[in-house]
C-alpha cells in the first residue's frame, strides 16, 4: 500500500470510537486519580544577587577613613563571586553543616521523626548519613538568571513550611562558610596582623604595669641608685640560640647532643649578657621605659590602621552577597495533576492513531496474501 486512504482510515476510526473513547477516557482518569494520591513536593526559592565586594559589608568603615582607606578599594567582578557562591551552595559541606547545626533531616524525613521529643523515632529503619546528604543534595538545585544577574536557590521538600525553613538556613549556613572557611590569602595577612596587633597591645599594658611599679617600689634619684637592664627581646634570644645551636651541630656533629655541652652552654650565658646594660641611674632608667611605651603606643596605632586596611582587602576575596526575596513557597511541583491529565490525553490518542493505522496495515497484508 503505497498511499493512505482516507476513507478507509475514517471508516476504522469510526467502527471503533467507542473503543478508543474508553481507553483515552479511562487511561487519563486512572493517571489523574492515581496523580491525587501521590505525595506532593512543594518548592521553596530564595532570590539574591551577588555584590561587588566592600560595596556594602564596610561601606562605614571606609567613610569613616576617608581617602586613605578609600582610594585603596577596588571593586571585583561579580562573575567569579557569583562562580564561588554557585561552588558553595552545591558542595558537600553546606550539607553537612546544615544537618549538624540545624538538623534539616526532619524535614525529609517527617514520617520517621518524633517531632515531641526532636529525634528519629524508635524501631525505624533509620537512613545512614550518606544517603540523607544524597537526598539534600538532589532537593537543592541553584540557578542563575543571566538578564538580571541573579541567583536562584530552589528547595524541594515533602512540605511547604519545611522547605522555607531549609532555604532559609541554608543561606545562613552560606553566610557562615563564606565568614568562617574562605580562608583566602588576605585572610591569612589579617589573621597575621591581628595576633601582631594583639601582642602589641599586651606589650603596651605590660609596659603601663612596669612603669606603675617602678614608681611605687623605688625612690627616683638623678645620681644614687642604679639597676642593671636587660634590653635584649625573647625573640633576639631565640635567634641567638637558634643560630649558635646549628654552628655547633655542624662542628661537633648532629649525633652529639648540644644542649649538655658545657662550652655551648658558657657561649649562652655570654650572648645573654650582651643584652644587658649595668649600672643604669633610676631616672634614666625611668626615661626608658616612658620612651619604650611611646614606641609601643606609636606601633599599636600603626598596626591597627595596618588591621582595618586588611579588613577592607578581605572582603575583596571574599564572597557576598544580598537577599532580594526571602525564602517563600512557590507551590507544588509535583506531582500536577492537571499536567498529567494532559499528557495522558496526547498520549492515549496519539496510541489509539497509532492503533488504527497498524489495523489497516494488517488488512492490507492480509488481503495481499489471499490474492
């Protein structure tokens, strides 16, 4: 049969319209019904951008430095930031954070926890830890909007109100991974200037208490009186112990132990002494130790403006952004049932096509054998 003809294909459907009307009518009805009784999955979405950085974490902060601080700030590309953001939100570790601190398995997993006493119930099988984080993993999904620049994070869960309150943590848990584990390179430089600056300033008190008790316990005289000052630092000493340690490890040899080494430890006690003044009047004395917390007010005010610039160059490397909707349900997504209704109709008529035109062919076939 090399041409169709219509009226045979009209006669077919015709003598077995009823037929085809029953299954096209009872297929979708059976696909609906079975789609109202399916457990639902709603949606959660939570909108945000990505910001340039400093634009708005210390925007105070650099006003109030003026254009010393301000002339220092560049602004990064959203581009990589909007990368880094993406890597986080689909890494394993906001998952993990998120079920130790929030404990979002619940939500997944409504059935099988005891809501009274906040637990997994008894005699439940109970899933392992990797298939929960498998579970997460395939419920959050994150997308970008191109035209406008934005980001998506969508949340799917068994209910409404568990999947806002899962989005809604895991951009708490974001901010958290963004503050806490982006340990960039200026990071490292404002970890770095803290701890100096925390040392100066204990520096700078300790040397206020010297200076209160050398008032209080001794009489300042310009010509009776005198005391011996050590003016060497624990860290000069370190060196010289450091330093003399490794020439004498190369001349007696590593298998000696140095530090029973009587000559070692004569050469110690003389480097120690180089770092001593004797015979020092009390007023001078007094002098030196005002001078030496005028050094170390000047060098705490250094350090701190050094603190608040890396301040500033963190936030350059680091990752930010800013919420335009919070987290909100954006309905069911499955399952549709009406959206299944309609594709069981397409389906089931597009089958019973395929029905009639299989049963003229075989007609045909027929008809050609008995010829």
């Amino acid at each position: 049969m090399e041409t169709l003809d219509l009226n045979l294909f009209f006669h077919y459907a015709k003598k077995y319209k009823k037929y085809f009307l029953y299954f096209i009518f009872g297929t979708s009805c059976l696909v609906l019904l079975i789609s109202l009784f399916l457990p639902k999955t709603y949606l959660a979405k939570v909108v945000f951008v990505p910001v340039m950085s400093g634009a708005s974490s210390l925007g105070g902060l650099e006003s109030s430095f003026g254009g010393l601080l301000g002339g220092g700030l560049e602004l990064v590309g959203s581009d990589s930031t909007e990368k880094k953001i993406m890597a986080i939100l689909d890494s394993r570790t906001l998952i993990t954070d998120m079920l130790d601190t929030y404990a979002i398995e619940k939500y997944f997993y409504p059935e099988l926890w005891d809501w009274n006493n906040n637990t997994w119930k008894v005699g439940k099988k109970i899933p392992s830890r990797s298939q929960i984080i498998s579970k997460l993993k395939t419920s959050l999904t994150i997308s970008s909007s191109p035209k406008y620049k934005t980001l998506i994070l969508n949340i799917k869960g068994p209910s409404s109100d568990g999947a806002v309150e899962v989005a809604s943590k895991a951009m708490q848990t974001l901010q958290k991974i963004i503050s806490e584990k982006q340990f960039s390179s200026a990071k490292r430089q404002r970890i770095f200037i803290e701890k100096q600056l925390v040392q100066k300033r204990k520096d700078w008190l300790n040397s206020g208490k010297e200076l209160a008790n050398y008032y209080d316990q001794r009489k300042i005289s310009p010509s009776l009186g005198q005391i011996d000052v050590d003016v060497s630092t624990d860290i000069v000493q370190n060196i010289w112990e450091l330093n003399l340690g490794n020439d004498l490890k190369k001349n007696l040899g590593a298998a000696m132990p140095i530090t029973h080494d009587s000559a070692y430890s004569e050469d110690i006690k003389i480097l120690k002494k180089l770092g001593q003044v004797n015979n020092i009047p009390h007023h001078i004395y007094l002098q030196y130790l005002e001078l030496n917390r005028q050094v170390l007010s000047t060098i705490n005010s250094m350090i701190s403006q050094r603190y608040y610039m890396a301040m500033i160059n963190e936030t350059k490397e680091e990752p930010s952004f800013e919420i335009i909707d919070d987290a909100r349900a954006a309905g069911v997504v499955f399952p549709r049932p009406w959206f299944y209704l309609f594709i069981s109709l397409v389906m089931t008529s597009f089958f019973s096509l395929f029905v009639i035109f299989t049963k003229i062919f075989w007609d045909e076939i027929k008809k050609n054998i008995k010829l």
